[in-house]
C-alpha cells in the first residue's frame, strides 16, 4: 500500500451486493444542508432511550432492585451484610441475571447478521426503528409487575435481557438513519450530538431519582418494591414522550429497490464472503474489526455490571449507587471530549492503547484492594468510567483512518454488526468468573480478561505506513 500522496490510489473491491454491509445506511449522501429540526430530532432518541441503560440496565433498577435482598428467601435476607452464606446467595442473582444477559448476547450473536442486511431496502428503516422503541417502553412497563419476591427473580431477568436486544434492534436502525440526518461533512457532529443527548439524558434521569428519594418518595406506599416499580413506569413514559420528536420530523428515506434483499439464512453467507473480500484486500482493517468487537463488549460490560459491583461486591447505599450512575457518566462525557484533542495529537491508536490499558489496570486494582472498602471502587470506577468514552470514540476514527478510500459506508457498516456478533463475551466472562469463585467482586476479572483479549488483538494489528505517518 503506497502513500496518500504517492501515485497509486486504492481501488475497491466490490464488495457482494448482498445488503449485508450495506443494510446500516452509511454510505455519504450529498452536500445538501439537513433541516436543524431534522437532525436534533433524530438525536434525542438518544435522550429517549438512554434511562433504559442508565436507570434500568446499570445503575438503579437492576443493581439496587433485582440482584438484592428482595430476591433472596426470608431468612437468607435476614443474614448480616457480609455473611457468606448471604453473599453467595447474592452471588448466585447476579450469576443468574448474568446468565440471562449472557443468552440475551447469543440471541444478539443469531440475529446480528440478519440485523446487518438491508433491511430497508423497501423503506422500512423508520418503521422498525419506531416499532422496536415502543417494545423497549413496553417492557419497560413490565418491569412494573416485578414484585420484591424471589418468585419474580426470573421474570425481571428475562424481561431485562428482552429489552437489550430489542434496544439493539432499535439501535441497528437509528444508526442507519444517520446518513439521512447528515452530510459527509457533519455526520461526525451529528452523531456526537446523539452521544451528547444520551449522556445528559442519563445524568437528569439519574438526578430525578436520586431527587425524589430525597423526599422519601413524596409519601408513596414504596413496600413490594413499589418505588423501583414505579421508576420503570417512569422510563417507559420518558422512551414514548421523547421519542415523538424522531417519529413527527425524520421522514423515512426511499427503499433501494429488492435487488439487495438477503433472506434469513442467506444472509450469513453474505456476511462470510464479505469478511472474506475484506481478508484478502485489506487485512489490516479486518482485525481491526475483530479486536474491536471484543473490545467493545468488554467496554460495555463495564457499564453494564458497574452498578452490580457497587451495590452488591462494595455494598454502595441506593443513594450512593445513583449519584456513583451520575458521576460517572458525567466522567465519561469530559473524557470522551478531551480525549478528542489527544486522539488529533497522537493518533487514535495510541489512545485506545492507553484507554484499555487503564481499564485493565483499574480493574486489577478494584479486585486486589477490595478489601480497602468503598473508596477503591468510588476512585478505580470513576477511572474505569473515563477510559471507556474515548476508548469508543478514538475507535471509531482509528476505523475511518484504516478504511480504503470509498468503502467507508461498507466498512462502517461492518463495524457495526461485527460489535454485536461478540456481545455475548462479556456477560459470559462476568457469569463464569462468579459462578467459579462464588463472589460477585470476581466478575470484574472476567470484564477485565475480556478487555485484555481485545488489548492484545489490537497490538497486533498492524497499521499501513501511511496511516502511521499521519501521526
């Protein structure tokens, strides 16, 4: 591969015009300017879904409420904090629910390639998108039938792993609209104001709660769980009520036309011979892809078991593990944006290096001084929290300085689908480890060696010379 200055310029393969790629709607559109109304819209589903994964998923609804003493039998509740025998019954739900995440991720693995074929080809990108936000409010609805009973443990898990993949059903095609809200030279802005939206959507969700449980719940009955209960009813209503705005001003973009319709088991094929057309013409760019999807994962895993650590392994009060939710994902804002300007100076290679070595590092630190007690989490997992923003963002710009000119739309695409055919691998990594040692606290080695595994693919991948010059 010769320099971007040199005379030679990269020709791209044709890739199989299977829809597999193509399905998530990158490819650049033109110059032409997207009305403000469109693109703010388009970004607060961000906003709208972003209590689901905050509020449910990792700080309040699952860390404080289904993997606690309201799930365990009467007299094992009854234990002393710190008992054993209590501890390895709270370690056998967060085992649990780590199970049902864990199937949630293979269901995910089944259906990504699937997800990534043109599913829009007639036009339909829009309606699956506001389909599947109204099945994540609706079992978030459900979440509201959840009683403080371990007769409900299962049902509140599996309910919580339904909504995971029906919000990445969603996401599939809300990313895929991105193009229709942008330009080639705005689409970068644009998805960082999606990113913006959802990280204050969180935090003034979070805030709420933490509000509310200051006024002791205003005098509400809050016995058989009520107050969790409630706070889901509360997300479902947010989802709805902010997501008008995407479904009333973002219109759905024209089908393609059937010629890249891919049915079922098909398109795994597509999505292997694509793979294959990648290996053989830029190689480089196709490990990028694998250590990326196992790195990913693992960074979703740290937010998404972050809560679970806090409140059972560091036994953080439901206060303490709302306002933890809130400053670290004010942390993994101020990072991603000054981990910008580092990404300009040092390349954005250098700042994944140094992102996922962090995260290793501070997870080895939670687990050995975990005797110390809550102050090494409040310190290692606000830490852990500012490595993982611009671990993402550097990610997706190292990806656009590896892609060949004029398959950005193919290779981004790819990205995206390659993400969740391993998100499986962190919630199996966090289940195993607990599930050996009996203690929740050692799931944080499991998130760590799936962190690893992706730190090392990427140190072998090696970069064409004339992105390394860039920097």
């Amino acid at each position: 591969m010769t320099s971007e200055h040199g005379p030679d310029r990269i020709t791209p393969p044709a890739m199989a015009e299977t829809g597999s790629i193509l399905a998530m709607g990158l490819e650049p559109r033109d110059d032409r300017p997207v009305p403000r109304k469109r693109v703010w819209s388009w970004a607060m589903w961000d906003w709208a879904t972003q209590p689901f994964n905050s509020v449910i998923l990792t700080f309040v609804w699952a860390s404080l409420y289904l993997v606690s003493d309201s799930f365990l039998p009467p007299e094992m509740a009854a234990l002393a904090d710190g008992d054993p025998a209590k501890d390895r019954a709270l370690a056998e739900l967060t085992s649990g629910y780590g199970l049902a995440t864990t199937l949630a991720g293979i269901l995910i693995l089944v259906l990504a390639p699937v997800l990534g074929q043109r599913a829009d080809a007639s036009g339909r990108k829009k309606r699956w998108l506001v389909a599947a936000t109204v099945g994540l409010a609706l079992v978030q609805f459900a979440l509201f039938f959840v009683e403080a009973d371990p007769a409900f443990f299962w049902f509140g898990a599996i309910a919580l792993s339904l909504g995971a993949v029906v919000s990445e059903i969603a996401g599939v095609n809300y990313n895929a609209m991105l193009v229709e809200v942008s330009t080639p030279r705005t689409i970068g802005k644009v998805s960082g104001l999606g990113w913006g939206l959802g990280y204050i959507g969180g935090i003034l969700a979070l805030g709420i709660v933490v509000v509310v449980t200051q006024f002791d719940w205003f005098g509400m009955d809050t016995s058989n769980g009520m107050a969790y209960r409630v706070i889901a009813v509360g997300c479902a209503v947010w989802t709805l009520v902010f997501a008008i705005p995407l479904v009333r001003n973002v219109p759905e973009a024209p089908g393609r036309g059937s010629e890249h319709r891919v049915g079922f088991f098909r398109s795994y094929a597509a999505l292997v011979r694509d793979l294959r057309t990648l290996f053989r013409t830029h190689r480089p760019t196709f490990w990028f892809l694998l250590a990326s999807a196992v790195y990913r994962d693992g960074l979703a895993g740290v937010f998404a078991f972050g809560g679970v650590l806090a409140s059972v392994a560091f036994h953080f009060t439901t206060d303490e593990v709302m306002i933890f939710g809130i400053a670290a994902n004010l942390v993994a804002g101020v990072s991603t944006i000054v981990a910008g300007r580092f990404d300009d100076r040092f390349g954005s290679r250098s700042v994944i290096v140094f992102a996922l070595t962090g995260l290793v590092a501070m997870a080895l630190v939670v687990f050995f001084l975990r005797d110390l007690g809550t102050i090494v989490f409040w310190i290692c997992g606000l830490l852990l929290s500012s490595f993982v923003g611009p671990a993402q963002a550097a990610s997706r710009a190292l990806l656009a300085r590896v892609t060949p000119d004029g398959m950005q739309g193919e290779i981004f695409g790819l990205y995206a689908t390659t993400g969740r055919v391993a998100s499986f691998l962190a919630p199996a990594a966090w289940t195993l480890a607990i599930a050996l040692a009996g203690s929740t606290v050692w799931g944080v080695l499991g998130l760590a060696l799936v962190l690893l595994v992706g730190l090392v693919l990427l140190l072998l991948v090696r970069l064409p010379k004339h992105v390394r010059a860039e920097h």
